[in-house]
C-alpha cells in the first residue's frame, strides 16, 4: 500500500469545515494528522471528526510545523495570516494550499511566490469555483479559441443582502477588505483564467460604505452591527489589459439591485461571448444568424475515472494532492492569484485617492509585482 501523505489544517473554522476537511476526507491519497486552532475546542473537534487515529492538536501553528512527518498544510485563517502561515510552511518543507484570497496586499501575495520559488515546495490558493462544471466545460472553449481574443468581460459577485456577521469578515484590519476581497475575488480569478490575461495595465476602483453604516437591516444571517462594519459593502472596479482587453468587476454584500450573481462571468470576444448568468450560455453568429445556445452540463458534480461524482471543492482538493503525488503544476498557479491580489489592491488604492492605478512595464514582467503609478 502506498504511504498516504500527511496534511494538517491551519484554523478549524468555517471554511475549513465547510470545504477542506470534508473535501480532504473524500481523497484516499491523504490523511490529516494535525489541526491548529486559537480555539483548541474546535481543533479538537475537527481532529475528532476527520483525523487520523493519532492525530495531533496544536494552538500554535509553529509548534505544529516542527512535525517533520507533515507532507501538506492547509491555510484556513483569517487573510491577515495567510501569508505569514503559508510562508513558514514552506520554510519548514511543507506544500501549502492557501485559502482564498492570497493574501491582503500584493507585497504578502508576491513574498509567497517567492517562497514557492526559493523552497521548491508548491503553493496553491482554494479558488474553488473553477472546479464547478461549468467553469470547467467553458475553460475548455476558451482554450480551444472558439470565443477568439477576448476583449470585454464582466465579472458578477453580486449579493442583495447577504452579509457575513459571524468571525472576523467584517473586521478591515484582519480581512484587508469586504466583499471584493471576498468574493469579488472569486469572480475575478475565474474571469482571468478564462482569458488567460495576466497583465493588467491600469485600474479605477470604487468603494462604498454605505449600507453596512444602518441599523436592524435586513440579511440572510441577520442583522448586521454598524459599529462592527468598517470594511465596504459593495466595490467596483474598471481594468485594462496590456493588450487592450477591459474587465468590468461588481462585487457586494449588499446592494439595493436584484441583478444578483456570484462567482460568475460573461465573456465577449471576436468569435463569440459567453455568459455564466442563467446557466452557462454560448452566443455567436453562424451563416448570417445570431445564435445563443445553453449548454446542459448534467447533473451538479463532476463524474471521474471509477464512476463516483465530486463536487468542486472535492476536485479541487483531488486534483491538489495529484500534483504533489505527480509532480505537476496545480491548476491554480501563485503567479496566477497574486495578480488577482494586485488587481484587488489597486481598486482599493484607486478608491482611496481618486486616481487611476497604471502598472509599469518591470511590474508585469514579474508577473504581479505592483509598480504602481498614481495619476490624476
């Protein structure tokens, strides 16, 4: 029997027990042997539920890096952590899946890579959402040029009211941001990915606070306290490519629209468009018509080689540990997320100044390095 790789778990809160733990339980290559939290109780509870016989627990996350048996971390801590955690991971002769967004800054997002670089470990972010079914039948479009060169695209992450209240998703110094940097950034990997456009040339960002400041509001987790919410609740953004390409990113967690999506885009290219909105729909022209097609996708997971189906955070976490195993490139690449962060940042930045964001030619020759200029 081959050995199974080991992997621990780097905060046992949410999103580690909504998508890591329960995706890792479903990958016979892996088990997981360590769990860190502030909170023992829930690291105890989630070795409990998903360790190994003799798995260990940890309120240090440094203490748990000294196990030299541990193959693999997972990072799932609030973003001011990620960089710090995942970087000492690596140091210390792990492979890291770090969870979204990167990191709450481009200089965090870019000391990661150069960890991955200078460690030879692998480093990859848990943008899950290009795992889903119709992610992954339209990047097979895109990589086949039947939308030819794409050069418009808008990327959806649209709440009407659904505000997180729970954990530190409202705190600004701890997250770095709301709504964009939460799923905004969701939307705007997949939008890159599918174009496979990397190199931005200048942003325009907004930032508004304005109905995070009311009182007794209504919310799918209910109301929300004011004094609490200082991050925004809804951002925008309006990006441009080296190659004249524009991406449009919406992105809220409360907006007085009905127009609402998530983890969403629509693509417009000299062959054809595209659009995620009401199910993935394919649009062109063929002998003089106009044509929008559906394309039905089937059921909801993913099926595979022995006949089981995964949902996308499964795939994700299967198709993570292959690269390991394989010695293979992950699917979602550093270089890839920490342009998605330096995106991110420069709305912010833009938003706060009032001015454009345009990226010098020595930042996109690094792939993501922000050498950023401010003008009015």
């Amino acid at each position: 029997m081959t050995k199974k790789l080991k992997v621990a778990i780097v905060g046992c809160g949410g999103i580690a027990n909504g998508k890591h733990m329960p995706s890792l339980s479903k990958v016979d290559q892996v088990e997981m042997v360590a769990f860190c939290d502030i909170e023992v109780e829930k690291a105890e509870k989630a070795a409990a539920e998903y360790g190994s016989a003799d798995a260990k627990v940890y309120v240090d996350y440094k203490q748990l890096l000294e196990d030299t048996e541990i193959d693999i971390v997972h990072v799932c801590t609030p973003n001011i952590s990620h960089a710090e955690i995942s970087i000492a991971a690596m140091e210390a002769d792990k492979h890291v899946m770090c969870e979204k967004p990167m990191a709450i800054n481009t200089e965090q997002a870019k000391s990661m890579v150069e960890a991955a670089k200078r460690t030879g470990k692998k480093l990859t972010v848990g943008y899950n959402n290009r795992f889903r079914p119709d992610s992954q039948f339209l990047h097979k479009v895109c990589e086949r040029g039947d939308l030819g060169e794409v050069y418009y695209a808008k990327a959806h992450a649209i709440r009407r009211r659904a505000v997180p209240t729970w954990g530190v998703f409202l705190d600004e110094e701890k997250q770095g941001g709301g709504p964009l940097i939460d799923i905004g950034t969701h939307a705007l990997d997949l939008t890159l990915w599918m174009m496979n456009n990397y190199k931005p040339k200048a942003v325009m960002g907004s930032v508004n606070h304005k109905l995070g400041k009311k009182k007794d509001a209504a919310n799918a987790w209910g109301p929300w306290d004011p004094e609490k919410f200082t991050v925004e609740d809804s951002a925008f953004g309006f990006i441009t490519m080296e190659n004249g390409a524009t991406i449009v990113l919406e992105s809220s967690w409360a907006l007085n629209s009905l127009d609402v999506d998530e983890a969403k885009c629509s693509l417009s290219g000299t062959e054809g468009g595209a659009d995620m909105k009401e199910g993935l729909r394919l649009n062109g022209e063929d002998m003089g018509k106009l044509y929008t097609n559906k394309v039905e996708l089937g059921a909801g997971g993913v099926a595979f080689y022995d006949g089981k189906v995964e949902n996308d955070s499964e795939l994700e976490a299967r198709l993570w540990v292959e690269s390991i195993i394989n010695d293979t490139e992950p699917v979602v690449k550093p270089e890839e997320a920490l342009v998605v962060t330096q995106i991110l940042e420069a709305i912010y930045e833009s938003a706060k100044t009032g001015k454009a964001v345009y990226f010098n030619e020595e930042a996109q020759s690094n792939v993501g390095e922000k050498g950023a200029v401010l003008v009015d």
